[in-house]
C-alpha cells in the first residue's frame, strides 16, 4: 500500500468512524443515555474522573477487564477521593453509588451497546448500582445489528452464553402503560468512547 492509499484509507476510515459515533450519539441519547467522548486514553482519564467527582458518590465498583487496567481505575477513584473496587462485588455492589464495566461494541442504527457478559462481575457492575458507565473503543462502533452478531461470530466462532444488550437506563412499565425509570437496574447509562 502506497502513502497515499494509506492516507485515503485512513481518512475514510475516521470520517467513518466520525459518522457512526454521531449516529450513536443520537439515538442513544433518544434513549436517555448520556454519550462522552476522549480523544486519548489521558483525556478519558481525566473525563471519568470528573464524571466520578461530579457524582459525588463515596464507593465506585468495576469489573476487571482490558480497559480497566489501560485506564487505570484504581488511580481514577484516589484522583475522585473516592473507594475503587472491583473486589467481593456480591457484596459490594449492591450499595455502590456507580459501576464501571467495558462494552464490546456499539450498534449505532439503535443506540446500543453489546457486551460479552460471561462474566458474572460485569453483569452486577451494570446492574446493581443506580448508575452505570460504560467504557468502549470508538473504534468499535457498528453500523447495525447484524454486523454486530455476525462481528462475535467471526471473532469468537459463535456468540456468547451471555450477551447482555445496554439501551440506555433501566425502564419498565406497569399495565397502565406509565414508565418508570430505574426499577429493574440502573436509572442512569454514562457511555464514554475511547478514540
């Protein structure tokens, strides 16, 4: 590949990339999620931890992954002044004012995020605390669903035992058709992409 392929692709690939994170934004947000993004792995450092300050919550759990530890969270909650853990989370997590757990990929079409949840500490991070944050790649916007589920087919050869799909907060609705936010998990959905 020459240069100037290389620069064409690249710049096909961030006008892409620019344009399915917009598309993201906006349906996840019709859905009452809140969508951040960091240019850099310093800046969403920076960006969590005031997310966590503003917050202002005394106890933070999350589960371990990848991003987690590339993140470093644990100097995120000393930075926050607030505990960390991601630690006896049975226990834990159930009065923890927020959890942190990283997605695998966003459907843009629908404002979704998708992530592999065999991992019983990621599922109580994301549904136990009143506040959920989730962390992902920009680079790991989809256009659909289907490019999503054929992805982790491709990827890991089948799907996952547990996928759990994020669409914004936690709602539920009674016989009388009134929403109530937060019943069944968390009342508020914190997205930050990762350039």
């Amino acid at each position: 590949m020459t240069a100037v392929q290389d620069k064409a692709e690249k710049s096909y690939n961030e006008a892409t990339g620019a344009a399915l994170y917009d598309r993201f934004k906006a349906s996840a947000e019709l859905l009452s999620a809140e969508v951040h993004r960091a240019a850099n792995m310093e800046e969403a450092r920076q960006l969590v931890t005031q997310i966590i300050k503003d917050l202002d919550t005394p106890k933070v759990v999350y589960a371990p992954s990848e991003l987690m530890d590339t993140l470093d969270v644990k100097s995120i909650g000393q930075a926050a002044g607030v505990t960390m853990t991601a630690e006896n989370l049975r226990q834990q997590a159930a009065d923890a004012g927020l959890g942190i757990s990283q997605l695998d990929y966003a459907i843009a079409e629908i404002g979704t995020l998708a992530g592999n949840a065999n991992s019983i500490e990621s599922r109580m991070v994301s549904i136990l605390p009143p506040i959920h944050m989730a962390v992902i790649r920009t680079k790991n916007i989809l256009p659909n669903l289907l490019e999503t589920i054929a992805t982790y087919n491709e990827k890991l050869g089948e799907l996952p035992r547990y996928l759990t799909f994020v669409s914004g907060p936690s709602r539920t609705s009674d016989i009388e058709r009134v929403l109530t936010i937060g019943v069944h998990g968390p009342g508020r959905l914190i997205i930050v992409f990762i350039d």
